[in-house]
C-alpha cells in the first residue's frame, strides 16, 4: 500500500517539483508566494541522459534561469536530490548570480533537503519514514567518508582539494540552522552570495557540547599472572571496537576474523590505544617484512572522532624508525604514507 502510494507520487518529476520540493522550499521565506514564482518560472529542470555524472546545478548567466541537471527514476532519493539541487538553485536566484564559498552552498541545499523532510512529515506522512531512511543512509557518506577525506587533507598538506571535503561541516550548519534559526536567517544566507560564510552558525557550532562519550568499558589493569585473560579482554576489545565504529572487520565469518585477531596477537602486531580513562579508542594490526624491515598496517580501526589518537598512540609504539605503509587505498588519493 504505501509503496503504491510512493511509486504514484513520485512517477512525475514535473509534478513532484511543482507540488512537494517548491512548496517546501517556499514556506522556509517569510514572502511564501514570491518564492514559488521564482521556483516555478526561473528555474530549469534538466536531463543528464543516464551519464554517469552525479547531480548537479549551473549558474546560467545574469539575467538566466539557473538549470538543474539529474534524471529521474522515481524513486525516494531523486526527490531528496530534487530539493537539495533546487535549494542550489534558489540560492544561485536570491544571490543574484554572486558565487557563494562551497560550504554555504551545500549548507543551503543540505537545508533544502531538511525542509523537504518537515513538509512530506507535515503534508505527506506515508512518504516520511523511507524518506528519512535515504536521508539518514547519505549521513554515513557526509558524515563518514567525507569527514575521513576532510581530516586526511587537514593533516597532509600534501593532499590536494576535493569538494568532498566541503560537506561534513555543511551538513552539521544545515542542521544547526534549521533547528535553531528561523526565516529570516535562512533567508538572509540564501541571499548573502559571497559573504555567504558569517551567516553560518559557527560560533554556535563550536560551542555547543556535543558530549560524544566513549561508550567502551574501562579496561583493567592488566594480570601478569594470567596472560591468557589479557589475550581474551585484547580479543573482546578488537571486536567491540568494529562494531563499534562499524568496521567491515566485523561483517567477516567469525571463525577467521578470530583467528587474525590472534595471530596479531601472537605475533605482538597489534595494538590497542586506551584514552585517559583507560578505555579504548582504537586499534592497529600491521605485517612486518624482514627483508627490508617495513611495517605494513593492515588495520585501523579507530571510534569515531579518534583516529588521530589512535595514529599517534600507535607513532609511540611501533619502533618510528621503520618504514610504516598504509596498505589500503583511499577514493581521495592513491596509497599513502598515514604519518
Ligand atoms: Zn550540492
């Protein structure tokens, strides 16, 4: 039924554009009816032709409607992508053309796609629960892979610029902004062009306590007597952590993700990074090759928010001297050096 109900809504673009995404955009402005003009009349809705670019908006010129480009397939996620473009759009017509920094043009289309969310719980409840489902799967990407690209390029200059790195403190503003923002501050940002960044909620961001806890038990003191229980606890430890941080470590068969545990263990290479109240934050495994006295890593696992912890503990503690190679490779750049 409510499948039925999600397919028949969103077959059409033109009318999901006009009667859910213009809507729901329109009533964030104190002036509802000039925005839907605007939305309506002066925005372009465009193909891609099934390439394989992601989304996109272009600014067209002065005087030019700006044009949206993405297909459509009908599905939940086309209409959140739908909001999130116009939102670029909308922004691109308020600033009249002024190129806004990339931080506060994805925050403006990040809250484009928050108030899709409040107007399809308002207006189109059956459609709400799949559509906070999409929203909350595109989090891990935003708020995972592309804080993992923003702290590499943070911590190696080296690292050239990728637009990823631009969306998890968009994403974060965003929300700030539609929670504790009204109207006017959302529309003074549509419209700041390139001032855009002193409309963000920085300063509220950076001093509002997060209170992110680590969640892990305090680990005991280690018993000389008994090795074999530290070897179990280092064992129970490893496997909290991938769960814990959502590792792919721990999606593996039981029987071998045990097994390398141990052998790590055995082999003393791994380790394990205890914060200041003794509870774990990360840990490391890693191959060492006799030939050319290399160190290999082969896992990092670290919560979240913890990673730097986790590579600096771990500098300490395996001999600086050798050669240490990150054996996996990373979308944002080739196989790298991790310190
Ligand atoms: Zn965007």
């Amino acid at each position: 039924m409510v499948d039925d109900f999600i397919n028949n809504k969103l077959s059409s673009q033109d009318s999901c554009y006009k009667n859910i995404v213009v809507p729901a955009l329109a009533r964030a402005f104190d002036n509802v009816s000039e925005m839907q003009h605007l939305l309506c009349n002066h925005v372009e809705l465009r193909v891609l032709n099934n390439c394989k670019e992601a989304p996109y908006t272009v600014c067209q010129g002065s005087g030019q409607p700006p044009a949206v480009f993405m297909d459509w397939y009908g599905r939940v996620e086309d209409l959140l992508c739908l909001a999130h473009e116009t939102a670029h759009a909308l922004q691109m017509l308020l600033s009249k053309n002024e190129l806004m920094p990339p931080v506060a043009r994805e925050t403006c289309a990040f809250i484009g796609e928050l108030l899709l969310l409040d107007y399809v719980k308002a207006y189109l409840a059956q459609l709400h629960a799949s559509l906070l489902d999409v929203w909350h799967g595109q989090n891990g990407f935003y708020l995972g892979d592309c804080v993992e690209v923003l702290t590499d390029a943070l911590n190696h200059s080296e690292i050239s610029y990728h637009y990823y790195q631009n969306y998890p403190l968009a994403r974060l503003a965003a929300v700030q902004m539609f929670c504790a923002t009204d109207n006017k501050s959302v529309s003074a940002l549509f419209s700041s062009g390139r001032e855009a960044m002193a409309y963000l909620p920085i300063d509220e961001m950076a001093s509002f306590d997060i209170g992110v806890r680590n969640p892990l038990p305090v680990l005991p003191p280690s018993d000389a007597e008994q090795p074999a229980v530290d070897a179990y606890r280092s064992l129970g430890i490893m496997a909290l952590l991938d769960v814990e941080s959502g590792s792919k470590a721990s999606y593996q068969k039981i029987e071998s993700y045990y097994l390398n545990c141990l052998k790590n263990l055995q082999e003393r290479t791994a380790f394990i990074a205890l914060d200041n109240d003794n509870k774990p934050v990360g840990y490391a495994t890693w191959v060492e090759s006799n030939s050319d006295n290399n160190v290999v890593l082969t896992c990092q696992t670290a919560l979240p928010n913890n990673r730097i912890n986790l590579q600096r503990a771990l500098e300490h503690h395996v001999n600086i001297t050798k050669d240490v190679k990150a054996s996996y490779m990373r979308k944002a750049s080739k196989e790298r050096l991790v310190w």
